[in-house]
C-alpha cells in the first residue's frame, strides 16, 4: 500500500480538487419546438429527433 513520504501542501491539495467541480450540463434549442433540450436526444416536448417524429408526444 502506497504511503505518502511528505505531508501534501494545501497548494498542491487544491490544485488536484480543482478538476472534482460539477459541468453545468450542455443544451441546445430543439428545432422543431424551440425547447431547451440536451444534445442528441430526442425531445421530450415535441417527440421529434433530427427533423423526423420518433415518438408520439
């Protein structure tokens, strides 16, 4: 089991947690209804994926 052989500064410490933050989360307009909506999705308002209907909304 590794141990470390020094005490790891508060700078090194906060420069490695500055990746651990949340995304804020992609979105684009649908098309056909002009809803927010995630990227390669079908919408959930309209039913519609790539200009054609994939479900019935």
């Amino acid at each position: 089991m590794g141990v470390p052989k020094r005490r790891v500064s508060k700078q090194r410490k906060r420069q490695r947690r500055a990746n651990l933050k949340l995304a804020v989360p992609t979105l684009v307009r649908c098309p056909h209804c002009r809803q927010l909506i995630m990227p390669h999705r079908v919408c959930p308002e309209c039913g519609y994926y790539k200009a054609r209907e994939v479900t019935k909304a």
